[in-house]
C-alpha cells in the first residue's frame, strides 16, 4: 500500500465506492496487526472511521462537514449501526443498505449454517486433526482481486478462500475440541461454494503384516472371471469371480468392516502363484484402508476375525500401524529377500545316482538368466532377468520324483527354474539332467528380510 494515505483515508475512499461488509473490509488488511481476524480489523476501522466523520460533521467549515456527511452515509449503506445512529441523531436521512460488493453477504450469513452441515458429516468420523478446504465462485474472487489491485493492496490483503477456511476452521477447534493439521490432517473437509457441496474424506491407514496360504487354489488377488469380467455369468456360476476367493478378500473384508471404511487395497510383497503355497512365517503385505471412519482398531481382535474368515486357509499374523512408505518399501522388499522353496519334481526318465550330486553342485551361488515365463508373456514384457540361486538340496523320492529345497533371491521364477522353458532359463534342472523336469508341487516355506528390521 502507498504509505501517502494512511489505513482511514483509503477505507473511506474504497467505501466511497463499495459497500464492503466488515469481513471483507478487514480482509484488505489482513496483514497488518496481529492476534485479530478480519471481522474485528473490518470493525475497527468502521468505529474509528465513523468517530473522525462525526468530528467532522460538527466543524465550521463546510467542504470539512460535508466530507464527514458523506462518510457517515456510506458507512450506513454498509449496514454499520453506529454510523446510522450519527445521522439519525442529526436528522440525516440514509440510504437503503447494499449487500457487501465482494461476499454478497456470504459470510455473515453462511457461516452457522456451513458449521452445522460440516459438524453432522464429521460426526460418523473418528479423528483428531483435520482441514479444511474451499472452492470458491470465481466472481467473488474477480471482485475481491479488482479492488485490491486498483488500491494497491496486493501485500495487505487476504483471499477471501483463505479468510473463510481459516474462520471456520477456528470454529470448528472451538466447538470439538480437535486441532487443524496442515500437513497430515486425518480428515479433509472441502467446501465447494459453486456446488453448493461439502465432502469429507479421511486419510488412508496403513497396515501391515504377513499372511501363510495353506490351499492350493487361491490367488493373492481377487481373480474375476474371463468370461464376464466381474458380471457374473453361466461360466462362474454368477460370482463373477474365476475362484471363490483370494488372500485380499479373506484380509481386506475384515479390515474394511473393523475401520468402516469405503475400500482397502492390497499390496503383497511379490506374490506367490495361484497353486503354490505360503509356508513358514509368511509373506509380508501392507493393506491400505482407504476413507475409513474409524482409526483406532485393536489389531490383535482383527487378527482373530481374519484368521476365522481364512478358515484355516489363510493366515494373518504381526499386524501392525504403519506409514504410507511402507508400501513402496515391501515392493523393493521383494526384490532382495532370500526365498525358499520346497519344490517335488517329476522327470521324464528313472532319477539315477549322479541326479543329486549334480543338482548341488552345479546350483551353488549361481546367476540364472530368466526370459520372461511364456505363461506370462500374454502380460508382462518379454525381458532377460538375472537372478541368484544361493543352494539346491535334493533328495530322491520314488523311481521319477525328486523333492528340491531352493534357496534363492525374490523375484526368480522357480517353476521355470526347473522346466527351462525351453531355453528361455539358463541354467535350468531340465537342462543339467538333459531330461524334461516338470515341476509337480510347489511351497514358499521362507521369506527372510535383506536385512533384519528392514520392515
Ligand atoms: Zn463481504
């Protein structure tokens, strides 16, 4: 602002122009004072305004009395009483009141009610932070932005956006007691005036754990059918789904019910085929609930109710609050733990003598070279993997079988490892023993952490 005129000058003069209610009179100065809002600056400036223009109206000279007349009538037309009682009190008579150029009146009249709607939504809520949002009409934002610019007070002033989010925010403090959080609020308030709306969502929880699968027929994921893609039809007997269930749905129903939440997404750390199982102690997830209603959930309760939704298929175990970065960190997870795997191979001749030996010789800290599985070729990128196999043990079971224990990096397809897939794996068992082995069974029975305390 230029400093020739100072705050009573130039109230007077945009006045003189626009009839500004006290929030967005004050809001001109928003940055000037501290400990106010901009109700109370409007205000002040409104009594001290209206004091100097009744000094005026009681001088001698007339330009001086009829500045201070004019003043005080447009004070009136603002609706402020104090100068209607000036006038009156002098037999002036005042113009209708306009509603205020900028807000049209919004905010003196709009705050209760805009309260009363946000305080029913947020009911169902359970947090302690929140924040709150606004979209506001663009023309209330052009008339603000025309007045500021034409009085230079660009640096002084607040939008009118800022002003209201701040205004209710406070009272929403004082009513519940919780506090505004800026930087990770745990429910979001949007209040979008060209809708006329509000929307309250919460932020995401993350959980996680590890989970043991003990059937063969269950996929990690939800599987919906080819056929219908979730529509259900003759070929799925109407699920809609290619197998009844998956680990996600055993995990994520129980966890949607316990957090009331609209949905929950699953993130394994790799995942394991549909017909392998999930040995040992487990492999790591984190699921991400998502808008929940409630935030604090006894974990070890919801422990039980998804282990009694598994049926003693699935297990869930070490569920615990996590941050958001723990979903990124179980994916590179994946990539450099050391698996292992309990694998029955079938050949296609007798198993003799030498079989074993060469088997453990041969895979010992060794780099296989992977082109992606033609199984999955139909969805992933054909591209050359390499990845470790630390040890084979074998052991001979009848005349064509063998049982294989594999200890190798995350990410390596083990099924291929055996097979070859037709050269595509190098080196594979199907290879060394020059005879096609087939891989009959498979089990994950660990999944060690890189580095202990990783997650
Ligand atoms: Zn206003």
């Amino acid at each position: 602002m230029s400093l020739e005129k100072n705050i009573l000058e130039k109230s007077a003069e945009i006045l003189s122009k626009y009839s500004l209610c006290d929030y967005c009179l004050g809001r001109l100065f928003a940055q000037l004072g501290r400990g106010l809002d901009n109700n109370e600056r409007g205000y002040a400036i409104k009594i001290v305004l209206t004091l100097q223009a009744h000094l005026m109206l009681l001088s001698e000279n007339p330009p001086i009395r009829e500045k201070g007349l004019s003043i005080l009538k447009n004070l009136a037309k603002t609706g402020f009483m104090p100068a209607i009682e000036v006038l009156k009190k002098y037999g002036y008579s005042t113009e209708p009141i306009e509603e205020c150029y900028v807000c049209k009146g919004f905010i003196s009249r709009n705050i209760e009610k805009l309260l009363k709607k946000i305080l029913l939504l947020i009911e169902e809520y359970e947090y302690n932070t929140f924040l709150i949002g606004a979209r506001i009409p663009r023309d209330i934002a052009k008339r603000e932005d025309n007045i500021k610019i034409a009085y230079g007070l660009e640096t002084l002033s607040e939008s009118f956006k800022s002003d209201l989010t701040r205004i209710l925010g406070k009272r929403l403090q004082q009513i519940t007691g919780k506090t505004v959080d800026y930087r990770k609020p745990e429910v979001i308030i949007i209040i979008d005036l060209t809708t006329d709306t509000i929307k309250v969502t919460s932020s995401p929880i993350f959980i996680y754990g590890r989970y043991r699968k003990y059937a063969r027929n269950i996929p990690q994921n939800k599987w919906l059918c080819s056929k219908c893609w979730g529509k259900g039809c003759e070929h799925c007997s109407w699920t809609g789904k290619k197998y009844p269930t998956s680990v996600e749905e055993i995990v994520t129903e129980p966890i949607i019910k316990f957090f009331k939440a609209k949905k929950a997404k699953f993130h394994g750390a790799g995942r394991e085929d549909v017909d392998v199982r999930m040995l040992g102690s487990g492999r790591p997830f984190v699921v991400e609930v998502i808008n929940p209603k409630r935030r604090k959930v006894d974990l070890r309760r919801l422990e039980e109710e998804i282990n009694a939704h598994g049926e003693k298929l699935v297990e869930v175990s070490e569920l615990k609050y996590v941050s958001r970065d723990t979903v990124r960190r179980i994916k590179v997870f994946a990539e450099y733990t050391v698996k292992t795997y309990r694998a029955i191979v079938s050949l296609s001749r007798r198993v003799i003598e030498e079989d074993v030996q060469k088997i453990e010789t041969t895979f010992k800290d060794i780099i296989v070279s992977q082109w992606t599985p033609t199984r999955v070729l139909h969805r992933r990128a054909d591209k050359l993997r390499k990845k470790k196999v630390y040890r084979i043990s074998a052991k001979k079971l009848d005349d064509t079988k063998l049982e294989l224990i594999i200890v190798c990096q995350g990410g390596l397809y083990v099924k291929e490892l055996i097979s070859g897939d037709n050269g595509r794996t190098k080196p594979s068992i199907s290879e060394i023993l020059e005879t096609q082995a087939i891989c009959e069974e498979l089990d994950v029975l660990d999944i060690a952490e890189p580095v202990k305390g990783f997650m």
